[in-house]
C-alpha cells in the first residue's frame, strides 16, 4: 500500500499494484491505463492529465475539492505514487467466468489446452482490434469474450459454430 501523509497531517493511502485492486476497481483502473496511454500517443496533455487525476480520484479515495485542498506539493507526492498505472500489466486472470442471461461462462484451461487453433487466432485478431492504439474498435470486446469464454458442458467446435453464426440463427 501507499500511504501519504499530506502537509495538513491527513493519511491518504492508496494500492501500489493491480493485484491489491478488486475485480471492480481492476476494470476500472485498466479502462483509464488505455485512456491515458491514448492520450500520450494522440500528444493530448489536457486528456491525459485529466485521466491521471480520475486514477488519483479513485485510488486515493478524494474528489476534486479534496484535490483542490492538497497543496502543490502534496498534489505532486500523489502524482508520482500513481506513476505505477503507466506499466502496471496484469500477472493473473482477473475473473475465471462471468454470468450472463443465466449462464456462467469459463475462461479456457491454462496454455488453452481446451481451445482450438481457430479458437487462439481469432482471440488474437479481435484483441488487437478491440487493443488498437489509433482505432480500437469496441465491438470486438464481444467478439473477444465470445471467442474465448464458453459455457463449462460447451465443445470447442460446436461453441465456435455457435459463435459464429449470425445473431438471428443463433438463438
């Protein structure tokens, strides 16, 4: 943990890694990583710095009026304990299976080792399109989860058939 003790005597404290953060605040703190890795690339200072303060926000636990109160210098202790976020990269799966409509949905075995090669190169072509750092296409999210996550009773083949077939013949 981080722990920062402000001009005024206050404690703020925060996690120093993904691995403290829960499955929320994970997703949370993952979506403003690729927000601000946008802006650097699009050289947008303003976005960035304002996507660096909602991390502050959230990681520390203040709102704006608790950040307008820090002095400078306290602003800056909070900015460089947060430098972490830039190349913080997650070292574990952060669910093992997601609920929808009724149906729980399982990653696949380590080293995909339940997966087909079809299965692997189609995951990939849509995290690097859902990943893309000038045009990243949302809807390849759903193809990405859909590709990879599967009903526990579901085979392979008949799970990427069911996948792929379009949204009226599927049901």
């Amino acid at each position: 943990m981080i722990s920062i003790t402000t001009e005024s005597g206050a404690v703020l404290t925060a996690p120093d890694s993904l691995e403290k953060l829960s499955q929320k605040e994970l997703l949370i703190i993952l979506d403003y990583q690729r927000a601000i890795l946008t802006a650097v690339q699009e050289k947008d200072e303003d976005l960035e710095r304002r996507h660096r303060l909602d991390v502050i926000y959230h990681l520390f636990k203040i709102n704006y009026w608790g950040w307008v109160d820090l002095t400078e210098s306290d602003q800056n202790k909070l900015i460089l304990a947060t430098v972490w976020i830039d190349k913080a990269r997650v070292q574990q799966l952060p669910f093992a299976y997601f609920d929808f409509q009724g149906i729980r949905y399982f990653v696949p075995k380590p080293g995909y080792a339940d997966a087909c090669a079809v299965e692997v190169a189609l995951s990939n072509i849509w995290y690097l399109a859902f990943a893309h750092p000038k045009t990243p296409n949302p809807e390849a999210f759903f193809h990405l989860l859909g590709t990879l996550y599967r009903p526990a009773d579901a085979q392979p083949r008949k799970w990427y058939q069911f996948c792929n077939k379009k949204p009226s013949e599927a049901r």
